[in-house]
C-alpha cells in the first residue's frame, strides 16, 4: 500500500533527485532511510517500534539558495542529543509544512504537535526529536540562519504557528516545490527570498525590523487574481483587501512594473478566454461569464481591443488552421 494516495511525480527532471525504499530488501529498508534523513537533517539517530517493512519517499530540490524537500515515511522516532548537535554545523533552520499525518517535535521545553492547518520551525545545532506513531509527510524547506537571524524576534527555539499568514506559506511551498523546474535562476532567487519572506512574515519580525519586499504584496496579490479570475466580483479593490493593502498601494506596486492592476487582470482574464476559444466547445457567452466579464458584448469589446480580432473570429481562424 502506498503511504499516501497522493504523490508529487517528477519523471526525471534533472531539478529533482528522489530516494524510495521500494525495491529494497526489507532488512535493508530502514537503514537506507536513516542514512538519508541524516543528509537531510545532519547527525541523527533514528528508531522504530516495529519490525518487516519500512517505506518510505524523498524528494529533494532547490530553489535559489534554499533546499527543500517532500518526505513521507511510516512511524518512527528521531533524535539529535547534545554531542550529536555539537557536530552539526549546517547552521540551518528547517520550515516544516505538514502534509500528511501528526508529527510531533521536542526542542527545550517547547513541543510541536504538527498536523495540516500548522506549519513549525526549528534550527539546527541543538537537542531535538521528532516523532510520529502513524504514516506522515511533510515538505521541509531548509534555509541558512543567516537569511532570517536579524529579522526575526526568535531563531533560537522550536515554534508553531497558524493563521492566514502561515497558510499563505504553506501554499506557496507546496506551490513552488512542484514548480523549481519551470523556473530560470534569476526567478528561482527572486521567489526564494519573496518565499523567506513569508517565513519572517509567518513567525514573527522583529519589531521595527525590515519590512517586507514589495514584491511579495505584488506576488501574492497575482496569485490571488489567478485563482479567483472567474470571479465577476474581484476587482482592484478586492484583490487590495485580499492581500490587506490599499489599493493605492497596490496600485503603486503594479505600476512598478508598467501596468496597472486592472489592465493586469484584464489581460489575463483575456489570455484564459482565448485558450477557451481555441480549446473548448463553449460558447463566446459562457466563455465571457466564464472568465469573469459581465456579457458577450463587454468581453467582445474587449477582446477586439486587445487582439484585434473578435471573440468569433479568433475561433474560425483557429478552427481553419487545425483542419488545413
């Protein structure tokens, strides 16, 4: 039985490399998963309540200069003590968005009792375990304590948050994990640093510390658009109000890069529509609703305006040149 129905599949994209216990001995099995968790996570010692069969599934990528890594595995235990901490100087600080399971992590006097809806830190170099009496997963991204140490009020213990911050983080890893590939080396730091963002944002800036990129505001506020843009209601001042600004200053975020948010939106509402005309066997009209205009003849107008041809002619055109 797989350990989950559920599994990201990277074929194989050089920007993934995988590790399974599938196909191992089952004597051979845990071992190989105690030796990769320890690459992971540096000096750690592992154990399990139970004989036979272990499974488990790793997957490691990059983006910029952060490691991330989707893991599921069966219950077990792992341990870092004192002299095993000492040794280990990664210097790093893992963000663990759950997936799958309960986890639960022992850092001090702090306890992490992760499940989906939590996301939790927790720096290396210290005593720590964690533990999981049934199946579990988690995306972990892994980022230098340098990246985040003069801006947040607490890099030193284990921690767990939740809330509508928080939920934007775990979205965004799970959204960018699946997507290192797609991305050229200037996007994949540009996103890493926006996604480090989010982390300060998620566990606490220190008070008057940095502020966050605008870019970030600008980023998330386009992936709110992208989700919602068959919604006839989401205009400027929705989409502000999503990303808890202004629309003044989302405006002023968008002109940064020469457009205004509702010109944005516009053309990828068009760009969706157009997909639909070459695509679908949906009408102009139940396309225009679909892709959030209020009637054919707005969206006609529209379309025209930005292509050059009408909704109905882009379609003949394009029919014509696939039976040519």
């Amino acid at each position: 039985m797989p350990i989950s129905e559920e599994k990201f599949d990277f074929g194989t994209t050089s920007s993934y490399q995988s590790w399974s216990s599938d196909g191992l001995p089952e004597s051979e099995q845990f071992g190989y998963w105690a030796e990769k968790i320890s690459e992971v996570y540096g000096p750690i010692r592992v154990s399990r309540a139970f004989e036979g069969a272990f499974r488990m599934n790793l997957v490691e990528t990059k983006l910029g200069p952060l490691t991330m890594w989707s893991l599921e595995a069966q219950a077990h235990r792992a341990e870092r003590n004192a002299e095993m901490a000492k040794k280990d100087q990664t210097g790093m600080v893992y963000v663990s968005v759950p997936t799958l399971g309960r986890l639960v992590g022992r850092q001090r006097q702090s306890i992490l009792t992760l499940d989906q809806g939590w996301v939790g830190m927790i720096p290396s170099g210290q005593p720590a375990s964690v533990s999981s009496d049934s199946n579990f997963g988690q995306l972990i991204v892994g980022l230098k304590a340098e990246l985040v140490l003069d801006r947040l009020a607490d890099v030193q213990n284990a921690r767990m948050v939740q809330g509508e911050v928080p939920a934007l983080l775990a979205r965004r890893t799970a959204h960018l994990f699946a997507r290192t590939s797609d991305f050229a080396n200037y996007e994949s730091s540009l996103l890493a640093a926006q996604l480090v963002d989010l982390v300060v944002a998620s566990f606490g800036a220190k008070p008057n510390g940095n502020k966050f990129a605008p870019g970030l505001v600008r980023q998330l506020a386009m992936d709110e658009a992208m989700k919602r843009l068959g919604d006839a209601d989401l205009n400027v001042e929705a989409l502000a109000a999503s990303v808890n600004v202004s629309r003044r200053t989302l405006e002023k975020l968008f002109a940064e890069r020469g457009f205004t948010v509702h010109r944005w939106l516009v053309t990828r509402r068009l760009e969706a529509a157009k997909v639909d005309l070459e695509n679908s066997d949906l009408t102009v009209e139940a396309i225009a609703y679909r892709w959030g205009f209020v009637d054919r003849t707005h969206f006609s107008r529209v379309f025209s305006k930005q292509f050059e041809i009408s909704p109905a002619q882009y379609r003949k055109l394009k029919s014509r040149s696939r039976t040519a």
